[in-house]
C-alpha cells in the first residue's frame, strides 16, 4: 500500500475519501439512525486524530527525555503513555469500524462484502483491521492489557509494549494470539507510524468504494480543519527514530516520509521491502512490568534473555 498526500492535490494533505464524502444519509442499522457518510467519517476521525495527537506528544517528550530503565523505578513511568497508547488502539479499532459502516451503506448493506468493491475493500484494510481489532477485543472481552517493556543499554532506550495475556500452561506473557507464539513486543517506534500510515490507507481503501459506486469527485473538499494537524502529526513521528524491535524486521515496514520544500508531500508506504532498521545491538537489556492480579505467579520473558557479566534482564 503506497499513498501520495500534499500541496497541489485533489486533497491535500486531508485523508482521499473526502474528495468522494457527500451528505448522503446512510440507511438504518435495525432501529438506529446514523448521521450522513460525511458526519460519521468526521466524527471518527476527528476522535482519532485527537488521540494521536495526545499518544505522540507523550512519547515525543519519552524519546527526547532518553530516560534509562532503573531497578527501583522499574517502568511504572510508562503507563500514562501506555493508558493513551490503549486509548489510540479502541480508537483505531473503531475508526475501521465507522469507514465500514459507510462501505456497508455505501454498497447497499445486506450483500455489501460480497459484491466486487466489498471484497476488495476488505483485502484491502485487512492487514491493518486484524491488527487493531485482534488487541481491542483481547482487552475489551479476554482481560487483556498492555504491559511496558524496552530494550536497553547504559546510554540509551527503547520503549514498548506487551499485550498481555495467559499462556497454554497459565503464565502471563505476550498474548500468543497477537504476538506470535507468545513471543515479541511492539515498539512504539513501529506503533506511531503504523497508525498514522493506515490512517491514510484506511481512507483510500473507502475513496475506492465511493468512486466505483459512481460518486462524483468534489471540486472543493471540505473544511474540517485537520489538515495542519495531521501535518504536525508527521512531523512529531519524525523525531522517533525509526528503529525496530528485533521480530518487527521481519513484518511490513510502515513508512512516512515528509518532503517539506517548495511543494510539500507527505508519501505514506506499508510494503514487505525488508528494510527496517533494527535498535542496535548494543541495547541488550530488557525489562518489562506486570501488574499483579493476586494469583499468578509465573511470568514470561517476551524474548529470550541475553545475559553476560556486564549485562542482566530485569522484570518489575
């Protein structure tokens, strides 16, 4: 998935889909009346937005800061990050959520995911919809949450989060069914521009469906007063290194790339070209946080502890 956004486009900097959103009443959902395709899409991106905006600005602030792991303090930092960062992950979840509502109306419900747009629309959001509604659902209804954790070395850090769940044997540890085989860790360093590039993705999946099913391309799309805001977004992201855990080098590498010259682009990219820089070697430390539920007593590792003379593995 490749998309072009900037000065001198049909959109702007704004999401594709607005140069098909019109006012056309979406049909009911049983009893339940919903706003336009255009309000529905506001709305929700709008919640989106915001969240990312409050997500970023945190962890700007933690890469810039560079704190350091520390036995007494152990990573209890981290979770005002990771309570936003949770926020962000229902948000997403129910952004997709929304932009299908509008497909289904969009298609004329009842056989929408069976008709030609449905399905390709659906192959399309996939990667991102499995991702974001496999760790929503965990927590809303398979008592998950989100655990700190980071690489580390005497100089420098690199913060993320584990999913967590209950093992086969009834250790917490990674969830095994979102980390695979109850292994890894999502760094924030990935997560940001996961989210920020499947925003566009996301909206160019739906501007699909509304001009195969005959909408006509506005000449002036509307103002909603975003467009600086996913801007500043862009350039926020740019101050996390992009530096991934060692597993995430081997999953499709989100990319943003903003060229701020005489006419300005924002290109957005979600390929499998094996080119994401991995945190060096030299961070070797790990440590991670779980919150106690008064039963459990057996935790695990998300990788597989390195340890030497000079260096440990810590969990608080």
């Amino acid at each position: 998935m490749q998309v072009e956004v900037g000065d001198g486009l049909a959109a702007g900097f704004l999401p594709s889909a607005y140069r098909f959103l019109d006012t056309t009443r979406i049909p009911p959902r049983g009893d339940k009346l919903l706003r336009p395709a255009l309000g529905v899409y506001n709305v929700s991106l709008a919640r989106l937005i915001g969240t990312m905006e409050e997500a970023f600005a945190l962890l700007v602030k933690l890469v810039e800061d560079n704190r350091i792991p520390a036995g007494k303090d152990g990573l209890s930092w981290l979770d005002p990050t990771l309570d936003l960062w949770t926020r962000l992950l229902m948000s997403a979840d129910s952004h997709v959520d929304d932009v299908r509502t509008i497909v289904f109306g969009v298609l004329g419900g009842k056989n929408a995911w069976k008709s030609r747009p449905g399905k390709a629309f659906t192959a399309r959001v996939k990667p991102y919809k499995d991702r974001v509604s496999n760790i929503a659902n965990h927590i809303k209804h398979g008592q998950g949450r989100l655990s700190p954790f980071a690489f580390y070395s005497s100089s420098r850090s690199f913060l993320g989060y584990v999913v967590e769940g209950v093992t086969s044997e009834g250790t917490l540890g990674p969830e095994p069914t979102i980390h695979a085989g109850g292994h890894g860790a999502c760094s924030f360093a990935r997560d940001c521009r996961l989210h920020f590039v499947w925003l566009y993705g996301v909206s160019d999946a739906l501007a699909r469906v509304l001009e195969d099913s005959g909408r006509e391309e506005r000449l002036e799309v509307p103002e909603i007063h975003t467009e600086s805001q996913l801007i500043e977004l862009a350039r926020s992201i740019a101050r996390v290194p992009p530096l991934m855990y060692p597993d995430e080098c081997f999953k499709a590498v989100p990319r943003i790339e903003l060229k701020d010259d005489e006419v300005r682009r924002l290109v957005l990219s979600y390929r499998d070209d094996a080119s994401a820089q991995r945190i060096p070697r030299e961070a070797n430390r790990i440590m991670t946080g779980w919150k106690g539920d008064g039963v459990t007593r057996s935790f695990r590792f998300p990788y597989k502890p390195r340890r030497s003379k000079a260096d440990s593995s810590e969990r608080t």
